[in-house]
C-alpha cells in the first residue's frame, strides 16, 4: 500500500527576521510535483523573502526546507540549481550589449563554449515554443523576447521546479498565451512551477493551488479555479477589495493637454525614439496608453513632464498654453502635476523623509512652503501627515525615510502628493506597477475620482486589466508610435494586443478602422 504522494518542495515553519522585523513568520507550504502553485499576498507580505530563502539567497533564521522529502540547506543559488530549483525574477538580469547565447553562457558552468550554447538554445527554444535568435544583441529585443532569454536560460538548467515572479507583467496577451502553453507543457512533464502574481484572473485559470500570504503568515490556502477573484483579494489585502470604473466624462470637455507632432531622438544608445506623437487629451476622463515596456513609455513621459525638452514651445499645450520649451516646475504651476514609474530616485529622494520629499516636489509651486525665502519643514510635516492618512500610508515611524516604506505604501504616497495639490492635469506613469491589490485598488479609485471632479489623467500602464477598469479610452504605444484613441468598450484585449506588436504597429500606425 502507497502513501500521499512526496512534493517536490515544503517549508515548515519558516521564519525569517530583519532586525526587529519578521519577513516570515513559520511559513509552511507544499508544492506537488507537476503542478503550478499560486503564492500569493499584498507588497511586504513576505513572498520575495520567501522564495529567496528557496533560491539560496537568504537563509532562514528557523525551520526547515524539505526537497522531495528531505531536509535540505540551499546556501547560495548555485546550490538551489544543483538540486533542481530555477527561478525567473521580475526584473531582467541581461546584458544589452551581448547576444541572446552570450548571455545565457554567463550563468551556465565554465565548460558551456557559445557553440555549446547556441545549439543547446535552439533545442530549448524549439521544444518549448519559445523562438530565439542566438545572434541577436539583446539591446533590439522587445521586453517579451528578453524575458524569453531569461526563462530559456533557466530552462537549460533542467529545473525540475521553476520559480516566476510576475512573469506576464511587461507581455502582450499573445505572448501571455503563449507562456501559458509553455508552463503547462513543463507540468506535464512533471516539473512544477511555484507562480508569483497580482493578476487573480491569470491565476485562477493557470493554478492548481494557491497559498495566501499576509503579514509574513499564511493565512489560508485555496483552489483558485474554486474561488473568486473577489474572496482571493480578500484573502490577500483582509478586507473587501472594490474596483474602480471608469468616470465616463461628456463630450466637448475641454482639452487640457494637446500634443502634435512629438518625435525625439532615442537619449541613449538602447533608448526609444518618439516618432510623430500627436493627441489631445479632454478634462473628465481617464485616458491610457498601453504597451509592454521599451518601446517609448518613459521617452515620452519625459516629454510631457518637461524633463525632456521638445525643439519647438508649441509641440505641447497645457490648457492652450504652450510648454514645450518649459521644465516641469513650470508645468506645475500650470496645475499640472507628473508621477514617474521608478518610485526610489525618480519619483523620492530614498534617503529624504517623507516631509522633505513633500519640500522637494512642491516648494518651488506652493507659496505656503517657501515664505519669505524660508522652508517651512513643520507645514511640510503636516502634508505628509495628512498624505498618509487619507492614503493609509504605513510606516513604523512618523517621518520615515522613502526607502523605508514597502512599495506599495511608496507608492500610495508618491500618489497621495500629486493628488493632494488637487492637479487639473496628472500624467502618471506606471501607477500600480508590483502593487499590491489594496493598494492598487486605492490609487484606481483616486485617478477615477479625480478625473470625475473634472481633471484630465493619462494613465500609462503594461498592465491591461488596469487599463481596463479605469481608462475612458485607450491608446496603444509600440516602438515609439502611438495609435490613435479609441472608446475603451470598443477595442478588445486581442486588438490590442495586435497593436503591441512590432510588425503590426509599422505597418500601420494608427490603427485600424474600427467603423470598417
């Protein structure tokens, strides 16, 4: 007589600190072989230490990991892959400078020649769908292609259990499918894949099971396919998550910022030129730009916030007044207001508090903080307070230091600010980018709101679902073209999808007729 089947990997009770803070807190979860487990849980709530702690890049401080039954210490990443752990990480850990095969050589064992590697990929890459040109500098690949670098250079490791975090975030919904058909191909070959994401939908059709972590505990475990999205978000952020919906604005509102004809020349080497860029963009609504990272996302955000200047003053109007020859403070007084995706060194200082990254962004536009020459750091303590608590910003201390704050409470922050200022215009970037779904949930209402109280947001996102919940219209933005605006209940997610295609996106610009 057999027993339970042995998984492929448990935790028991692992317990990871961080000084005074507990990461993980007895974590105990078990993955089968052959299936795709779900880990799931708001920003912080311990699913990154985790899976470093099975990948060799931390040691937990107790408990135990358990391969195919057996306790096992994984000391570094070298050790995990020895014993057959892979892992995908969120952000890309490529060389743009070198080839496809070059890069995959650098994390292989000495004795692996490009030769080796070259004819290795071609076989990886055919067997499991995923086409690659060994030759090609990683520098011309679209963010799809450069993850598949990524996955096939973990695969030629023969993993008999893959780790992915966030895998779909920078794919088109063609490539998201056909990394679906790949994980589903690696499962029925019995390996397993433990799957890091926010996207309940995609989870809930991909996942065998799933395990909810909140606050460094599991809290519960679940069948996704059995449970829906709604009780999953409640499982991960322990409340009732509530979607935005669109703010549906009238016609003939008035055009807050107006676009012709931007194109600008790519600012680095691996950089995405702007080419032709023209819109308008009305007072009310929520307008959204999508498109899968690289192909001209932050190019033009710098444009619009004036941290790139145009060639010509009339390329872009605020509320008709011409500004491309303006800086962003400029813009600001204008009661425009800009939110950059990269939240530590762009959008905050990471060393500053809280209160002095209030001064930073608002000294130069609110007469109140700059009086008679003189910072007033108490008014700005006060902003940041308020900030926080009408953005549920946590932090252990009153005036924290940016870097101190997980990502998603940041992120609330650096959201919080802009909104604060109570802007007639909000260009933000990336607004829910590795969000928890609280937390992201909150930011979408307030851009909503906002646009209902009669602002012009532009939203520009990779992320479809998003997109979708909040934008009145939608615009697709490939190799630095941007398609036309179009109402968002007109334009499917396969359509769009077609437009964030290179080949497509040369071949027409604009679009389709959608009336055709």
């Amino acid at each position: 007589m057999t027993g339970e089947p042995v998984p492929i990997l448990e935790t028991v009770e692992v317990t990871k600190t961080f000084g005074d803070f507990v990461a993980n807190d007895r974590v105990s979860l078990s993955v089968a072989a052959g299936e795709i487990h779900a880990l799931l849980g708001e920003n912080g709530a311990g699913k990154s230490t985790l899976v470093k702690a099975l990948f060799g890049v931390h040691r937990p401080d107790s408990g135990s990991i358990l391969w195919r039954g057996r306790p096992v210490e994984i000391g570094s990443p070298a050790r995990a892959r020895e014993l057959g752990i892979g892992m995908v990480f969120q952000h890309f850990s490529l060389f743009d400078a070198l080839t496809v095969a070059e890069n995959v050589a650098v994390a292989l064992p000495a004795d692996y020649s490009v030769a080796r590697v070259t004819r290795e990929l071609a076989q990886i890459s055919s067997r499991y769908g995923l086409p690659l040109n060994p030759h090609a500098l990683v520098a011309d690949l679209s963010s799809g292609q450069r993850q598949r670098v990524e996955i096939v250079r973990c695969l030629m490791q023969n993993p008999d259990l893959v780790i992915m975090d966030e895998p779909t975030s920078v794919l088109t919904p063609q490539e998201t499918e056909d990394l679906f058909a790949m994980l589903e191909q690696l499962t029925a070959e019995g390996r397993s894949v433990l799957y890091i994401s926010h996207k309940l939908d995609e989870v809930r059709r991909l996942c065998q099971h799933a395990t909810v972590l909140r606050h460094g505990r599991v809290v519960g475990s679940c069948v996704p396919a059995e449970t829906d999205k709604a009780e999953l978000a409640r499982m991960m952020v322990g409340e009732t998550v509530h979607a935005a919906r669109p703010a549906g604005a009238a016609a003939g509102a008035e055009v807050a910022l107006r676009v012709r004809d931007l194109s600008m020349p790519a600012p680095t080497l691996f950089g995405t030129a702007l080419k032709g860029i023209s819109f308008a963009l009305p007072a009310g609504q929520v307008s959204a730009i999508a498109g899968i990272a690289g192909n001209g996302q932050g190019e033009l955000f710098a444009a619009l916030s004036g941290e790139r200047l145009c060639t010509g003053p009339e390329t872009i109007a605020i509320f008709g007044r011409p500004v491309g020859r303006l800086g962003i403070t400029a813009r600001r007084r204008m009661n425009a207001d800009f939110i950059s995706e990269d939240r530590l060194g762009h959008a905050t200082a990471p060393d500053m508090t809280l209160s002095e990254n209030v001064l930073v962004t608002r000294a130069k536009t609110d007469p109140d903080l700059l009086a008679g020459g003189i910072l007033r750091k108490g008014l700005a303590g006060r902003i940041a307070a308020r900030i926080r608590k009408a953005f549920d910003v946590r932090a252990a201390a009153a005036d924290p230091a940016a870097r101190a704050l997980s990502g998603g409470n940041l992120q609330k922050f650096i959201v919080g600010r802009a909104v604060d200022r109570a802007p007639a215009l909000l260009v933000v970037d990336q607004p829910t980018w590795g969000v928890d779904a609280g937390a992201a949930a909150h930011i979408r209402r307030t851009l909503v709101e906002l646009a209902q109280g009669g602002a012009a947001i532009l939203v520009i996102s990779q992320d479809l679902d998003e997109i979708y919940e909040i934008a009145d219209r939608i615009a697709v933005l490939c190799e630095g073209r941007l398609t036309d605006f179009h109402p968002a209940a007109e334009l499917s997610t396969e359509q769009i999808g077609l437009w964030m295609s290179p080949s497509i996106a040369a071949q027409d610009a604009k679009g389709p007729d959608l009336a055709a």
